[in-house]
C-alpha cells in the first residue's frame, strides 16, 4: 500500500487543486460543458421542448425503460443462467444496482467538485446531470451482451475464430473479403460495443437512430474508445483492452466523441460507470454464490482474514466486520446469523467501496480530465485488494465448479449451433444467389426490425461491406436472444418438442 491509498478511511477527502483548471505540462483537459452534451442524432422540435419540463437525460432515462430491449434483460444470465430462483440476479437487476451505484458515486463525486472546487465552471446543474447520465447508462451498459453471459461472448469469439477462416462467399475466401478491422470485429466480438450498436442502430422506435440518446450518454457507455483494430491488452492501460465499437458505428463514435470533446480518451463518466459496474458484480456474485451454496460463511470468513492484517488503518476491516455482524443477528435471534451476516456484509463492504471509488475519482482528477489516467478507480486504494480478492474467490469457487462448467458446455452447445445454422443462412441473404429452402426458413426467424436495420446500413456499400454486415446481422439476433428463447430455439430446430 503506498501512503496515499494508507490515508483512505472511508470519508470524502478533496483531491489536490488543479493548476488553471485542469491544465498542466502542455496537456488540455476536457471540459465538462461538452461532455455532458445533449446532442442526439435527431434533434427534437423547439416546440417538443417547451412543452416537456424534463431535462436531456432524464428523457433518455424513459426512453430506456420503455424499451423492449431493455426489458429482455429480465431473462438474460448475471451468473446462474436459466436459474429459477426469484432470489438470483438477471441481467435486469444487475443493471438496477449498477444504475443505482453510478447515481450515487455520481452525486459523491459531483458534490466532491463543487464543494472543493475542482472546476471553476462546473455547477450543481452539471452534478445533477452527472447522476442521471450514470443513472441510464448502468441501465443499458449490459443491453449488447448474447445469452448466457460473458461465456456468450466468448463463445461467439470462439465461434469466429473456428469458422471465419473456413467460410467461403461465391467460391472466395471470406476471410480474403473482409478488411482487417472487419474481421478483428468478428474475432474481438464484444458486448459493449453491441450496446452502442443496439441503441443507436437496432432499436427502431421513430427512425434509423435507434433510440436515439444524447451524446453524453453514449459516450458514457463507450468503455473502451478504440476500434477493435486498437486493441493492445499489453499497454497497461485499461482503455486499450478491448474495442468500443464496430467499424459500422464508426461515424456515429466519431460523432459522439468529437461534440463531447472526449476524442480518443475515455470520458471521465465511464470510469464512474465501470466502477459501479465492479462493485456491484463483484460483491453480488459472492451473495448469490452463498444464497446457491458454492460459498458458506467460514469459507468467506477465511479468505477475508489476510486482508485483516493489512487493513489495520482502514475504517473498514473485512474479517471484522463479518463475524460483528455475525454476533449482532445471533443477539437479535435470527434463525440464520450466518446468512445475516454475509447479506448485511455485502452492504457494508458496498458502502466502503463507494468511498474507495470516490477517493480514487477525486485524487486522480487532472489525470482522468486530461485522458491519461490508466487506471480503475480502484487502484492504489484499499478498494483494489479487497476487490481483487473477491473477484478471485468467485472465480475459484463458483466459475471454476463443475456445475458452472456443465452449465457452459450446454450453452455453448447451444450457442455454436445457432451460429452454425444463422451464418450459413445469412451469408446468400439478399444476393442474387439463390437460397435453399431451410436457409429461407432460417433467415425468416430474424426480427424485421434487425433485417430493416441491415438494408439502410447496407444501401450503397460493396459486396464485401455487405458480407460483412449479413455477419453483424446474425450476431444482431443471437445477442436480442433471451436465455429462455436462445434455448427454445434450439430446441425447437433440433426437433426437441
């Protein structure tokens, strides 16, 4: 622990002030009046406007939630998928805790600015802002994943890497077809670039500008600011670990972050997101691995003991914290003090690492304006160990069980096949190539809305574009699957009634 990260006790502490507002050694940070841009692709009428007292990004909060996209959330894997415990998290209430953890850290940090004045233009209006971006973007920052969870994107990556090489188009390798970033789209397939590609393409509510949010937004959800061409797992720089959008967004990414000024660095908000997206998965996963019976009390109380002896100038000391809660539900006369006391844990160690996120926010806040913060908010700060500890003992425990293994093997079953049968369907769709009949049928199964998105992006475009885009157009409908439907489906075209 170095002393910065020593000097952590859970409280808000002021960051250092910044030479002319973020300014320093020749670098020109971002300014908050264009990250928080309300710019949409379409813009609505002043007379839509005067009417409605909302501001910009409390409207894309009901866009959101009205959305069927966002609804299919409630049967798509946090961690148990198919699982049918009302207790167990979905995809759906992920993003509710995510939602409600951005929103505070939000309000903390937003609050941090103002009160030490951090920025000399920014405002309570903008802190308010802040909270609503993060607000909606923890509810679509899952909304591109497959079935199945982070195992559906790696098997469709595996997917790609198996069969891209093998597929052929008109006699031609379509590998051979296909420029480079298009292939490493294919090969790199990623959730959250998806995402981006589901709300500003897929979601056909008005138009072709899906639903259409404001800049800040989608530049929020934007993880990772590069093509998947970008990529460099090896840089030491979290933003270069994956890409954050396909080359068919790619004007829209440049749009977005040329209004909000962000350009190639990550938007200050997504680190804020990220943080909450962490913290609320990595302290769910250890709830619902003890509520399933992958992890009982004494095995977390045995992990959590070395961090005792490291926390010893924390305000939060892990293994202490749970056998007090333990002593407290025993004293109360609960019928379970162990199961009281991991539940209550958990909101305690959420608490803690709200603190830890905020402090890291704040201490790094000339880094994270001028882009060159590599980091989570995490790091260096107590926060880091803990989180990395209960990431690892959910890996070991419960991602490494056999039963989540088996769990995985079917997936992939699943997954594989709809692969198989969907690209070998798409590949003729709408070339002057004759269909047979099954690939008809098949392709038929595809949503409208998906097939409509694909005609106006390919309206113009080459073959190879096309292709390329037919490709895209499968993984559209394999990632607007359900858990429930993805299953069903395969069922129903293996004949399993």
């Amino acid at each position: 622990m170095t002393p910065r990260s020593e000097s952590l006790r859970g409280e808000m502490y002021p960051a250092k002030r910044s030479p002319a507002d973020g300014e320093r050694k020749g670098i020109k940070a971002m300014e908050w009046k264009t990250l928080l841009s309300t710019r949409r692709e379409r813009e609505s009428s002043q007379r839509q406007r005067s009417s409605d007292l909302r501001s910009e990004f409390e409207k894309d909060y009901h866009r959101i939630i009205g959305s069927a996209s966002f609804r299919r959330l409630q049967d798509k894997t946090q961690v148990f998928p198919l699982d049918k415990s009302d207790f167990i998290r979905t995809r759906l209430t992920h993003s509710l805790e995510v939602s409600s953890l951005g929103k505070s850290l939000g309000q903390n940090i937003g609050e941090n600015i103002l009160t030490y004045r951090r920025n000399s233009g920014f405002t309570p209006q903008m802190k308010e802002d802040i909270s609503h971006i993060l607000e909606c973007a923890g509810l679509i920052h899952d909304i591109g994943n497959p079935p199945f969870g982070h195992f559906g994107e790696v098997a469709i990556r595996e997917w790609f890497a198996r069969w891209l090489p093998k597929l052929s188009f008109k006699g031609k390798s379509v590998m051979d077809m296909l420029t480079e970033q298009m292939k490493q789209d294919l090969l790199h397939f990623e959730g959250n670039a998806q995402a981006l590609r589901l709300v500003t393409r897929l979601h056909y509510l008005v138009d072709e500008h899906g639903m259409n949010l404001t800049y800040a937004l989608l530049n929020t959800i934007i993880k990772y600011p590069g093509a998947s061409t970008d990529i460099d797992e090896n840089s030491g720089n979290i933003k270069d670990k994956k890409m954050g959008y396909y080359l068919a967004e790619e004007k829209i990414f440049r749009s977005v972050t040329e209004a909000t000024g962000a350009g190639s660095n990550r938007h200050p908000l997504t680190y804020i997101l990220e943080a909450a997206d962490d913290l609320a998965y990595k302290t769910a996963d250890i709830e619902d691995a003890f509520v399933k019976g992958f992890i009982t009390y004494d095995m977390l109380a045995q992990e959590l003991a070395p961090l005792d002896k490291e926390f010893t100038k924390a305000a939060f000391r892990p293994l202490e914290k749970l056998r007090q809660l333990c002593d407290r539900g025993a004293a109360k006369g609960v019928s379970d003090p162990a199961s009281y006391a991991v539940k209550n844990w958990i909101v305690s160690a959420q608490g803690f690492l709200i603190n830890c996120a905020t402090y890291g926010f704040t201490s790094n806040y000339d880094s994270i304006m001028e882009g060159t913060f590599r980091h989570d908010l995490f790091h260096d700060t107590f926060g880091q160990k803990l989180m990395e500890l209960l990431g690892d003992m959910a890996y070991r425990r419960v991602f490494s069980s056999m039963a989540i293994y088996k769990m995985e093997v079917s997936e992939s079953s699943i997954l594989n096949y709809l692969m198989d049968k969907l690209v070998h369907a798409a590949l003729y769709y709408d070339t002057d190539e004759p269909q047979d009949t099954i690939d008809r049928r098949v392709v038929s199964f595809i949503s409208d809305n998906y097939k409509n998105a694909y005609k106006r992006q390919a309206e113009g475009k080459s073959e190879e574009e096309k292709l390329y885009l037919r490709l895209l157009l499968v993984t559209d409908y394999v990632c607007g699957m359900t858990d429930s439907y993805a299953k069903r489906l395969y069922q129903e075209m293996n004949g399993m009634l």
